[in-house]
C-alpha cells in the first residue's frame, strides 16, 4: 500500500508538473455528483496468544473487490487563473467483505469461521486542482476517511475505521456545467484488533486467549457525474 500510495504521488508530480495555463472559469464553484466506485480491501495481520505463540494469518479474500455507489458534494475555489482549491465530502454505501482463514499454529485456530466487511465509507478532502485546458482539469487529493466494519464469527466487534486517503484524478467539464470525473487512490485505516469469544460450540471456537491485530488499507478506481452550479 506504501509502493501505491509514492507511485500516484509521483505521478501527481509529473502531471502538475507538465499542465499548461488556462482558464478556470468552467471548474468554480459549488457542485454535487454521483459515483460508482470499484474498491479492493485487505488485511494483514497477526494472531498471538497469551502464551506468546505468535503466527502469521492468512487472508483469504471473498468478495475482495465491490461495486459500491456513492454522492459526493464541494466547492471548487480559484486560487489564481488556472489553480484552484477544491473542497468536498463523499459517501460512498456498499461493503467490501473478506474471510480470514489460519495457517495452523495456536495463535490462529479457528480463525476459518471469521469475516470482516468495510462498509458506509466517507472522506472530506481537500483537492489541489490545475486547469489543463477550458473543460479539463487534473488534482491531487487528500483526505480524512471513516467506515464501519463489521465483524462476524467467534470475536469481538472492533471499533469503526478511520485513516488517510491519497488519490490523482481527471475532471472534465461540459459548458452545461455537467462534469465526469475519473479518480484512482488508497486509503491506509488504523490499526484494529480483536479478540477470541471462546463461545462458538463448532471446531472452530476461538478461545478467549487469542487475539488478532490487523492494518487494513483499500485501493479504489472511482467514476462520477454530476453538476457544477
């Protein structure tokens, strides 16, 4: 996720270093939009248990990617003739699911009946933005993103999301005021951690003494259209 998130800052770098002055005019102002977005989800992570076993827990992932939907409404204020700041939240709704599954050793028994699902995702984010041409645009953004995660099987539900959230992206806007936006990023979550319930009366019981602490990230491709007043 690290690798990811230099490789589009790089690119962000060379793209605003390579725009060409034009006017802002079509891009400010007030806007809202609707998106669809494809995500993929991971966790990498450990088990550990009380006597100090420690292994490391595979991640098999169901459903990594989704199609979710989403809004997004912000504020496009120039900055200059062809800088601009743009100010927004988005919202996306949908879930992306993944299953743990153990590699044996006691740290991770039982660990098969476990899934975890990022669902109800949001950002507000700021967006440098550079007029490439009078309908075309190109910006970095960064943000701060939440979402709840929701855990099924034999452990503790875990606290909700939050993280940081790195994209690039293309705007073009029609002299209607109708724009297309296409956008690709990652968003690195805290840290979660959970714990064993022993309350599952199947072989894969997990015992009290077990705990798992993971570093979920997600990677997005995202579309929208909407409209700028």
């Amino acid at each position: 996720m690290k690798i990811l998130k230099t490789f589009l800052f790089a690119v962000s770098l060379l793209m605003f270093a390579k725009v060409s002055m034009a006017d802002n005019a079509n891009f400010a102002g007030p806007y809202v939009g609707f998106n669809g977005t494809a995500i993929g989800a991971d966790f990498e992570g450990k088990g550990t248990s009380t006597a100090g076993d420690e292994d490391t827990v595979d991640v098999v992932h169901v459903g990594r990617t989704a199609l979710i939907s989403g809004v997004e409404v912000g504020y496009a204020l120039p900055m200059g003739d062809s800088f601009l700041l743009d100010v927004g939240a988005v919202m996306n709704w949908g879930a992306a699911k993944l299953k743990t599954s153990n590699s044996g050793g006691a740290a991770t028994v039982g660990s098969g009946n476990v899934t975890m699902e990022i669902k109800d995702h949001w950002t507000i984010y700021i967006a440098p933005t550079v007029s490439l041409t009078d309908t075309s645009s190109v910006y970095m953004k960064w943000g701060l993103s939440e979402a709840d995660i929701e855990v099924t099987g034999d452990v503790s539900q875990p606290g909700g999301l939050s993280g940081e959230t790195f994209a690039i992206g293309l705007r073009t806007v029609l002299d209607s005021g109708i724009f297309i936006r296409s956008e690709a990023g990652v968003t690195d979550y805290n840290e979660i951690s959970v714990h064993g319930k022993g309350e599952d009366t199947s072989p894969f019981a997990i015992p009290v003494t077990t705990s798992y602490a993971a570093d979920p990230g997600a990677a997005y491709g995202m579309v929208s259209i909407g409209l700028r007043f």
